[in-house]
C-alpha cells in the first residue's frame, strides 16, 4: 500500500467514526507537501503502518502506553491546580499500547527532522544519545514530573518565549468569524462542563490548528469572564491510528484519559474527556512549543533529555512492563537508536516525495 492508498483508507476510515471537515482536511493534504516534519505530523496514520515493516526487531519490544505520535513540538505547558506552570506532553490523541521503542525513535526522527531545518545544532547520533540517556535515567529513578517553578529555569524561560505574549494571543482568537454551523449538542455540553460557569455567555469559532487531528471538528468557545477572556475548545476522539493500521478491532478503545491517569503527570484540571470529545483550556500559558521556538534552547541535548525524561514519566504509567523496557534497552546496545532513527527517516522521506509528486 502506497502514501496515496492509506491516506485514502486512513480518511475513510476516519470518517465513518466522525464528522470530517473538508476543507480542513484539504489544507493538512497541502500542509502535507510543505515539508517532512509537517508531514511527519499529519500522517502518523503511515508511521504506524511502516514502524513494524521497516523496524520489525523492535516490534516485538515490551508494549506500553505510548503517546504514538510523539515529536519534538508535541510538548507545551499548562498551569496546574495550583496555579504553577507545567511542562509536558500535550497531545495523546494517538495514545495507544505499543512497543516502548515506537516513542523514541518518532522523537529521534523528529530531532532529526528538527536538525534538518536548522533548528536544532547538534548531530543526529548525539542527539540519540541525549534521548536515551534521559530516557533511561527517568525509567530508573521512577520518574518526576516538570514543574517549572523552583526548578527547570532554562525550560521555563523557554515556555516563556515572546511568541507566547498575551496580546497577540487574543487578537488572534478574537479576530476569527462567529461559526455559523451547529454546534453539536455533546460538543455543546462538553464545553459547557469546562467553563467557569455553565450560565456564561460564549461565541463559538472554527479554530483551524493541529496537523494529526487536522480535519476533524474543532469548536472553541470565547467568553469573557471576570475582567479578562477565557476560552475553551472542543474536539472529537476516536481510537488511534494504530488500530486501523493494524485492524485490530480490539484496540479501539480510547485511551486518553487512561494514558493521563496513569502517567507520572501533575493533572491539568482543564483537560478533560467528556464523552468523545477532549476539551482543555486556551490561553498563551497554555500551548504547544513550536519548532521555531527551539532556537532558544541553549543545549539542544539538554532539550531532548527533558523530552526523553517526559517521554519516560509517560511509559510509566505502564510499571508492570518497567523493569523488561530497561532490560530491552540496555540488550540492543548504543546505536540501536540512531540506525533505526535513519531507517524510518528514510522510509519518511520515499512518503514524502510520493505525496509531493501525486499531488
């Protein structure tokens, strides 16, 4: 199966189990030719295809709670319930139960994909030898999760960017039309359930953000409350990508809220799973790190050890499997990582040109 068929399988599949919104989708397929790390990010749906066939020795590696389409931008921040800034990962639409090594080799890729684009400096085997080693120096220590108080000064300064001031955050959201098309009634209540109070008034607006889940609904709700704007959006789950490329009917279950709940995790009291939609709070401490805010990072191995220790708070949320995943670590050598990081960054690529040249 090409790039082509399994985009078309994948959306098919897709839309039997959710309302699509097609010119959204039509904008990832463009974002999709724009370059490999946009690609990257859109088609995990592939990834999870071509992992086994072009890494099979690390398919059978011991299964865990994995984030699935994990990548360097798919870390931001949240405040928890008591006000402090938190660092993470911040997406598990794709959370599934897969080998341990599926994570790590997508966050290699990523890094790879990141060095490409002169966003981050230090080569490819270095920067698989930071993943590694704070990969394993947090499976062993049982993990702690990055709050950014009296600690990670470097990270906090970094989630701090200017691209993240206030101002321009609103005037962006507040500048996006009212949506003139129906909320759905579970969308409707599960953003209700998140607001400050279920009574306060809100205008609805079609966000377009995202390249995994670019395509589906996403509804965001404004209000003002108390002196300052507050939002609130909303966007429907299905199982992982994994499932379809697999066909496996028995990993349908949506696994979100079970990922957040047992990972090493201080809880963002804003995320929420109301039925099948996932609804969290929007606000400028509240978001993704993009790539072109990794030029501030002063240690790019720094920077990917605190994604690999992440990375590692998540998997523990599997401690049956803990004490195989380090055995299976420290069996497959030094450069296990970086030969099957090349090997899949390749196989990206042959995909990548295929989509540019079809479409």
């Amino acid at each position: 199966m090409n790039i082509l068929e399994a985009t078309q399988q994948y959306e098919q599949w897709l839309g039997e189990r959710l309302t699509l919104v097609r010119d959204d989708l039509a904008l990832k397929h463009r974002q999709m030719a724009a370059d490999e790390f946009a690609f990257l990010r859109a088609t995990f749906y592939r990834w999870a295809q071509r992992f086994p066939q072009v890494c099979p020795e690390l398919a059978t590696a011991p299964r865990v709670l994995a984030v699935g389409d994990l990548h360097v931008e798919n870390f931001g921040t949240w405040r928890d319930s008591e006000g402090r800034l938190v660092w993470g990962v911040n997406d598990f639409d794709e959370a599934a139960l897969l080998p341990y090594a599926n994570d790590l080799v997508r966050l290699a890729v990523s890094a790879k994909l990141a060095i490409d684009a002169n966003q981050l400096t230090l080569a490819l085997d270095a920067a698989c030898h930071a993943i590694l080693q704070g990969y394993v120096e947090h499976l062993t220590s049982g993990g702690k999760p990055f709050v950014l108080a009296e600690a990670h000064a470097w990270l906090r300064a970094l989630a701090s960017n200017e691209l993240r001031e206030p101002a321009p955050f609103w005037s962006k959201l507040d500048a996006l039309p009212t949506s003139t098309q129906p909320l759905p009634s579970d969308a409707r209540d599960a953003l209700k359930a998140l607001l400050p109070d279920p009574s306060l008034a809100y205008r609805v607006v079609h966000r377009v953000a995202g390249l995994g889940s670019l395509g589906r609904e996403r509804w965001t709700a404004i209000a003002d409350w108390r002196g300052g704007k507050i939002a609130r959006e909303a966007k429907p789950l299905v199982a992982s990508a994994a499932a379809w490329a697999t066909g496996d009917v028995g990993a349908s279950e949506i696994l979100y809220t079970t990922i957040l709940e047992r990972a090493v995790r201080v809880p963002d009291p804003l995320l929420r799973q109301h039925g099948n939609w996932i609804v969290r709070r929007l606000a400028p401490d509240c978001a993704r790190i993009e790539l072109a805010m990794l030029k501030a990072a002063k240690d790019d191995a720094h920077l990917l050890r605190a994604m690999a220790r992440e990375t590692a708070n998540v998997h523990m949320g599997s401690r049956a499997v803990i004490a195989s995943v380090l055995a299976d670590v420290q069996a497959r050598g030094a450069d296990w990582l970086h030969a099957h990081a090349n090997a899949m960054a390749e196989a990206l690529h042959d995909d990548w040109r295929a989509w540019r040249k079809a479409t």
